[in-house]
C-alpha cells in the first residue's frame, strides 16, 4: 500500500511526497484523524494508527486496537478532512469568518455495518499515551495490540440502528432519524465531554449491551460499552428523508424539496 501526501488547502491533487507501508494484512478502509496521524480499518478486525508526521518516513505503526466483532462489512463514517480554522478559511463569504472548530481530541470517530450496527468511538483515545498495561502481554512477537477489553468499552459506545434509519456524523456528534407513522423521531446524541458536564438534554452514562454473533466462533458474546453522551430528541412532521451534519449547523432534507436549516 502507498501513501500519497498531498495540499489539503486549495489544491488537493498537487503531491508533496509518497511513502510506503510494508505488506501484511489487508485494509478495509483508511483515513486521516489529522494530518500527522492516520487510521486503518483492518481485516484482522482492528483499527491501526499510524504516525505519518515524518514524510521522510514510512508511517509508524503506533498501536492496534482490536475489536470484538468480524469487521468484513463494516467501514469508517466519519469526513476524511476535519474542519480546522486555517482548512476553512477559504470556504466563508469575505465578511465572515469561520470562528469555531472542534477540538480534534474531542471528535468522534464512527463505524458501521450494513446491517444497522454503529461504533462511536472517542477520538481522544488516539491522541492519549497509551498505557503500557494496555497492551497485550500474552504475545511477546506482537507489542503493538491493544485488546478490546482494554480501551474499548470505556471509549466507545454501540447502538443497534432501527432499519432504514438514517444518520448522520459530524464533529462530536452524531444525527439519527427514525421514520414513524406521524413523521420522523430525531435524535441528536453529543459525545462532546463538555457537553455531557454541561447537561445539555439527557444524559446517558449507564453501559449499554448487545450480543453479537460472532462468525469465527459460531457463537453470541456479549459486547458492553458506556462512551457518556448527551442525547436530545424531537418529533417531526413532514418526514425527513436525508440529513447533513457539520460542527455548526444540521441540514434537514424534508417533503417537496424544502431544506431545513439548524444551528447547533
């Protein structure tokens, strides 16, 4: 697999440098937290993080953390850009100014699977230093894993997503919609620590757990998770049929082509 550095400013296609990573397993997805660090969805159901901020370099491999779960049809839901101030200069009318960014360490990051399972997972995990108890002791050929039990259900949260639901990510937040018989339920969940001590809407802190089939073992295990989160929920009619999610404003796509507008 290679590695292309290029402008993520004005002109995305022009390359500043090409680096290499060694074979091994496949990746399923990859993107950029920043733009020193990278992740990769991989095929040994883990998510890898590699440190790009040497371009002289091949990306170092900082740590694997595994997963509970069979990773074939899952991909990352999150944008391959985050908005920074610099990043977003260019994008505002000239007597605006963009005033307002998330915290990088405060972002989400967010799984799926086709069949409605969703992962959010504090970004702040791959900025922290990892403790070395984290790591797996039991294989000395491999010191980069980092079991599920490890960092996961602290850092993460999983919901079962009802069928044909729509959601949406965007900085700390994530939008879910839900079709009912007298419109459409919305639920805004904030996974923003800040957010949570505030107590913005309900709070949730309580874990949370699924059984999930596990097609390696043929079996069902437990998947517990307690990511803190604050979650409000509003009904409404017409119907919402797509939604757009950025760190300041929602979009609601709603009946004869009207689009709603939200700020946040």
């Amino acid at each position: 697999m290679h590695l292309v550095i290029t402008d993520s400013g004005r002109f995305p296609d022009e390359a500043h440098n090409i680096c290499a990573v060694g074979e091994g397993h496949g990746f399923i997805k990859m993107r950029f937290l920043v733009k020193e660090k990278l992740l990769a969805l991989t095929e040994c159901s883990g998510i890898e993080l590699y440190d790009i901020e040497d371009l002289s370099k091949a990306p170092q491999l900082q740590a694997r953390f595994m997963l509970p779960i069979n990773l074939i049809d899952f991909e990352f839901q999150y944008p391959s850009v985050f908005h920074d101030t610099l990043g977003c200069a260019h994008l505002v009318v000239p007597d605006e100014r963009w005033i307002w960014a998330t915290n990088p360490a405060d972002r989400i990051i967010c799984i799926t699977e086709y069949s409605n399972w969703m992962f959010v997972i504090t970004a702040r995990l791959f900025f922290m230093d990892i403790p070395p108890s984290w790591f797996n002791v039991i294989s000395e050929e491999d010191e980069f894993t980092v079991p599920w039990l490890s960092w996961g259900p602290r850092h993460s949260r999983c919901f079962r997503l009802p069928p044909a639901s729509i959601f949406e990510v965007g900085g700390s937040r994530v939008i879910w919609v839900v079709h009912k018989d007298y419109g459409s339920e919305v639920r805004m969940m904030d996974f923003n620590p800040s957010a949570v001590a505030r107590g913005i809407g309900k709070v949730v802190r309580e874990h949370t757990t699924f059984s999930w089939h596990n097609k390696n073992l043929e079996q069902y295990l437990p998947v517990t998770t307690y990511l803190p989160y604050a979650e409000v929920v509003i009904d409404r009619t017409p119907d919402i049929f797509d939604v757009n999610l950025d760190e300041e404003k929602v979009a609601m796509f709603l009946d004869d082509e009207i689009v709603e507008i939200i700020g946040l």
